[in-house]
C-alpha cells in the first residue's frame, strides 16, 4: 500500500523561504517520478514541480529559478525548496507519487 505524506509547510513573509517533505512508502521509491502540486481555492490544482527516476526536473514557468524540487532516494523522500516566496504562491502544496498517489497536503501561506 502507498503512503504519501507531506510537511514543511507554515506562514512565511514575502522574499522568505520554506523547504517542504514529502514521504512516500510502498514500492520501490526510486522508480518513480515524483511531483509537486498547489491549489487555491476556486482554482484547480497545478503543477509546481516534477522530477523523474533518474533525476530529470520540470517546473511551471511561475516558479522556475525560485523553487527547486530534489530527491533522497534511500530516505524515500522529495523536497521542494521554495526561495523568494510571494504572496500568490499561497496555496496547499500536494505531492503525488506517480501514477496517481497524492498526499493529504500542506498549507503554505505568504504573507505581503
């Protein structure tokens, strides 16, 4: 059974930074690609990172030089290092381990 299960996440001033976790049991970890995602209320969810088995990445041009996204693969775990946060990154931060394993979420809040 899959178990994916994010934290990291909390209120941060705008230009801050906040490294977010996420854990992912069940299977072996490091054949799959793992992602990023946030919402907002009344918007659908999008994606903020992606990064594959051999370590390729991917990022949503909003992000792109402000957040990185890597991975420890005998932790079982991906980050994403979130640096110069501004307010419209608010939103909760959902990881999904490939094909389709989410997390319950983690709140990001930025404050102006």
């Amino acid at each position: 059974q899959v178990q994916v299960v994010e934290s990291g996440g909390g209120l941060v001033q705008a230009g801050g930074s906040l490294r977010l976790s996420c854990a992912a049991s069940g299977g072996i970890f490091g054949l799959y690609s793992m992602g990023w995602y946030r919402q907002v209320p009344g918007k659908q969810r999008e994606l903020v990172a992606t990064i594959t088995s051999t370590g390729s990445t991917n990022y949503a041009d909003s992000v792109k030089d402000r957040f990185i996204i890597s991975r420890e693969n005998f932790e079982n775990t991906v980050y994403l290092q979130m640096n110069s946060l501004k307010p419209e990154d608010t939103g909760v931060y959902y990881c999904k381990r490939y094909p389709n394993y989410w997390g319950q979420g983690t709140q990001v809040t930025v404050s102006s």
